[in-house]
C-alpha cells in the first residue's frame, strides 16, 4: 500500500495550508519520511511563549489520529512521563474524526491541556476541562509484554505499612518473563495484609518477593532505575532477595504508591521490578542483572464487580445446573463470568470427541466427564465454588455411579437459590419443576429443537408465577404457546454413539443460552434496586428458521397461567 499521503494527497496538502494559515514553524523529519512516516518538528507560539512540539502521523491517517510530544514540557497530568506525548483527546476513536487536523489541535487542545498540565491549575479549570476519566500513572510504565502480577484493589493495606514480603504463583514456562497471581501479601511484621485464591492446577510455580511503598509515584523509564529509586528510600531492600525458579533467578520488587485510581480520587498504585539472571550463568554482579516492568492486574471481587454492577448480589446465590451438554455447559460458563457464587453441576455422561462441535471445550476434553467444566470455571473465575456430582437420575445402581438418588437430590438441590434445567429430558424435567414446586424454588429450563431450529426458555417463580410446569405443556400441546421451529429430519445417531442425538450449530445455541442465563439471573435478583432487572415473561420460544430459511433471532414471550388442562390446575 502507498502511504496515506499517496491515497488522500487532499488531506496532506490540507495539513500543509492549515499549519502555513496559523503561520506555525514547522520542518518534516526527512529520517522518519525515508522510512515511511511523516513526521513534524514543530515551534507554535502558545500564550506569548514557543513550545517545542513533535507530530508523527500513523499509517491509517486519517481514520486515525497523530501523536503530539512535547519534550520540553514537564506536566503534572495529561502527558505521558516517559514518551512526552500530550492527552490531546480522550483515549476513545469516537473523539477523532477524521476532518480534524493537526493544525486545529496545536490552536485549540495543545493551550488547554499545556494550562490544565500545569501544578497551578486551579480545580475549577480541572473540574471543567477535563475528560471525567481517571488518569493512573502506572498505565504509563513500558511494560514487558505478557509479564502480569494480579493484585487485588481491596486489599487493606494500612497507610503506615511501609513493606513485607509478597507470595507469587506464577506460571511455568520456558522464559524470563512471570505471569501469575500474588497470592499473599504481608507488612513487615508477618502480618498477612491480604491473599487470593488460586485453584489446583493453575500457576503451579511458589515464588516470593518483596513489596515497597515509595511516597509518590516514581517516575523511571526503566525497571532498574526504580529499583535503585527503592533502594534510596527503602535501605533495606539492597540487601539481595534472589530465588530460583526453574531456569532463572529472580528478585521481584512490588512497588505501591499513591496515583489516581478515578477521577479526581486517589488510591494505591502498583508496579513490580522484575531483576533477573539466568540461573547457570557463572556468578556475576548485580549490575550484570536484567531488569523489566510486569504490570499489576487488578481482578479482586470489587474489581471484577465494577464491570458488572447489576450481578453485585450474585456471589451470594446458589444455583443448580442438571445437564452440561449443548446447553448446558456454556450457561455454566456464563454463571461463572457472572460471579455466581456457587455453582452445583450434575451430569452423568463424558465428553465425547464428536460433540466438540458444540461443547464449550474442545479436544483436550473429550474422555472426561462433563461435570469436570466445573473444573476448568474454577480456575478461571476462582471467586466461584463449584460441586460435582456424577448421577444418572432414575438408575439402578449401574456402572460406577451407584449413589442413592434420594442422597444426591438431598445434596444437589438443598440450600440451593434456583435450579437451571438444561437436561432436555421431559422426564427429568417433570421431576425437576416437581421438586422446585415442593421447595419453593425458582425452576428455569432451557431445550432446543431438532437442527437447532428454535428452542424455548419456561421460568417458574414460586408465589409469582400462576400456572406450574404442567401448565406449560399443556399450553403447547393445546397450541396456546406457538411451539418453536424443528428440523423435520429429526435426530441422527452418529457412528459409535449409542444414542441419538440432535443435530445444529453451536452458534445457533448462543441465544437460547444467553436467554436462559439472563432469565436465570433476573430471578436471582429479584428485589435488588441495582440488580439485573426482571423479566415480565414465563414462557420464551425462539424461533431461527422459517419456511425460506435462517432467520435473525425472534423471540416470543407468554406469561404462564394455570391450564384447564393441566392435570393439576386443571382439577382446581
């Protein structure tokens, strides 16, 4: 492709006659133009004083914007320590539209954001000028790519701690560089400040390491040059902290100070130093040591809340999930990234390779029982407990699953907030919404048709809603409710599978899914004034195809009441 100047020679000569109109002093970098980028030196007259300013155009100019250093310019906010670059504009595209010009800018944001940069800027300028947008100073560390410590936002650290001792599960591999959680973080005392979970099997590898508070942010390009800023302050962190972990050795230095977590409100910040060496190395100096920054992940219950407001009471609910496959299965996934807070999952069957097509895992799953997707939500939202139960409703004691229905029931459903019906069974169906009625219990089941054609979502909230489960078959049966689309082929038996089973995309789940999960959580937080809202339906069918083909998804809703010939209400 030619560059941007070649494919707009309008916009280039525009950026020319805007900068000559200003009568602005500017010289192209001919180093930067040989290797394909336009770039400007530039001398504006700003307030009565001449700012120095640097402007590199990207390669998709004009569909987006160009980058504004001033190095001779210190300020306190609005530009990045390290690189000089000037906030401009807020980080979002929708701020940039194609038709501006770096002229504009120089005229109209550079003054702005040179007065509202500057220590004497009064909190009324602030209050009007700024974009409401939190500007944290660890954002602007050159990180080492995929190097990340996670840290929790909550954790309590008392402002007259000035230090401890850190515990790292990180992850194996094969390089320098670590990626995993701080699992433990305690003051100078021994006295554990913090922790978070992290489940078996994930970040195999202990690491410890040690923390520092400095009283403001440190503002060092390099790792090593804020290790040596910590060791001006802290004298005790010279003293070396090494430890082998596989190939290499490290010393890790966890860095809190104050920045600005949200606009305008100030929090604690962290960095961490990573100082290492390879571990055969003959011994060397320290300064022979390699140095990077790996950044702070934030992921604690408060951090992961923020992103899902509505869900905030979800960590205190209990559902039951009978079914894990097509269906079920992804609706686990999803009350997972949902922070439910304990999930109970039953399914008797194993992963078989052919469903990978459908199933939330592939390959690497196929062989194990379904129930092990607990496993794997565990590990990646470790804030949710899952249980496990391998049963087959209605056996006799066959094969290895032996346990007394009773027995399992007893555990599955007591103390539960809501049971999520993804069996597709009509017998275990009838029995499932039996022992919600029984329980009080909000029963939600999800099925599809054959060919993934359409399916249906039937929500039961005791005291709310009129009519039972019953009444919902025989709503269908009578053609009050407009069954969903089906693939008229019907079901197939794949080679080797000793059932048959229903054909259909996965994609073609995705909205029964997500229609199920969300009607499962408005239940769930019913009566909260910031929760998720409630449904005003009881009975959703979705319909995919018609008699021309796909469709966009169509939903229609009924509410479910009680059915003259329902074999219970009926009689009533």
């Amino acid at each position: 492709m030619n560059g941007w100047w070649d494919r707009f020679p309008e916009v280039y000569r525009r950026e020319h006659s805007e900068l000559d109109r200003l009568g602005i002093r500017y010289e192209r970098s001919e180093s930067a133009w040989e290797a394909g980028v336009l770039q400007f030196h530039l001398w504006p007259v700003v307030n009565g004083e001449e700012v120095n300013l640097v402007a590199t155009y990207p390669d998709l100019y004009p569909f987006f914007r160009f980058e504004v250093q001033a190095p001779n310019a210190a300020l306190v906010r609005h530009q990045n320590p390290f690189t000089t670059s000037l906030c401009l504009i807020g980080r979002s595209t929708d701020n940039w539209e194609v038709d501006d010009s770096l002229a504009w800018f120089i005229e109209h944001q550079v003054p702005k954001v040179l007065r509202l940069g500057s220590p004497e800027a009064s909190e009324d300028d602030l209050t009007i000028g700024e974009e409401h947008q939190g500007e944290p100073f660890s954002d602007y560390y050159p990180y080492q790519r995929d190097a990340l410590l996670v840290v929790d936002s909550d954790w309590a650290i008392p402002d007259d701690a000035l230090g401890g001792s850190l515990l790292l599960r990180v992850a194996e591999r094969s390089d320098a560089l670590l990626r995993g959680v701080v699992t433990e973080i305690r003051d100078s005392d021994g006295q554990v400040l913090g922790s978070y979970p992290v489940p078996e099997g994930l970040f195999s590898r202990e690491l410890r390491a040690r923390w520092f508070r400095m009283p403001s942010e440190v503002r060092e390009p390099s790792a090593e040059g804020l290790v040596h800023a910590v060791h001006e302050v802290h004298k005790e962190a010279r003293r070396e902290a090494r430890q082998r972990l596989g190939q290499f050795v490290f010393d890790v230095y966890g860095v809190l100070f104050p920045e600005e977590v949200t606009w305008r409100s100030s929090g604690n910040g962290w960095v961490f130093a990573v100082q290492w060496r390879p571990a055969k190395q003959p011994k060397q100096r320290r300064a022979d040591d390699a140095y990077y920054f790996a950044r702070a992940g934030r992921a604690g219950p408060g951090d992961l809340e923020a992103r899902i407001p509505e869900a905030a009471v979800l960590p205190d609910k209990t559902i039951s999930i009978l079914g894990l496959g097509g269906l079920g299965g992804p609706s686990a996934l999803e009350f997972g990234r949902a922070q439910v807070g304990r999930l109970r999952l039953a399914d008797h069957d194993f992963v078989d390779p052919g469903t990978c097509v459908r199933w939330p895992l592939g390959l690497p799953a196929c062989g194990v029982p379904k129930i092990e997707i607990g496993r794997f939500i565990e590990q990646q939202w470790p804030f949710v407990n899952v249980t496990r139960f391998e049963q087959r409703l209605g056996s006799v004691g066959e094969g290895a699953v032996s346990k007394r229905d009773l027995d399992f029931v007893q555990a599955f459903l007591g103390q539960t907030d809501l049971i999520y019906d993804a069996s597709a069974e009509l017998g275990i169906q009838y029995f499932l919404s039996e022992e919600a009625r029984e329980r009080h219990l909000p029963y939600v089941a999800v099925d599809a048709t054959y060919g993934a054609w359409g399916g249906r979502v039937v929500r039961i909230v005791p005291d709310q809603t009129d009519g039972c489960w019953l009444c919902s078959r025989a709503a269908f049966a009578s053609g009050d409710f407009d069954l969903p689309p089906a693939d008229p082929a019907g079901a197939v038996q794949p080679r080797g599978c000793a059932d048959p089973t229903f054909t259909g995309l996965a994609f073609d789940l995705l909205p029964l899914i997500a229609e199920g999960v969300r009607a499962a959580v408005a239940t769930l937080c019913r009566g909260s004034d910031k929760g998720y809202p409630d449904i005003d339906w009881d009975v959703a069918v979705l319909r995919l195809r018609n008699e021309d083909g796909p469709v966009p998804p169509t939903w229609v809703t009924y509410r479910l009441h009680k059915h003259e010939l329902c074999p219970r209400c009926g009689a009533k």
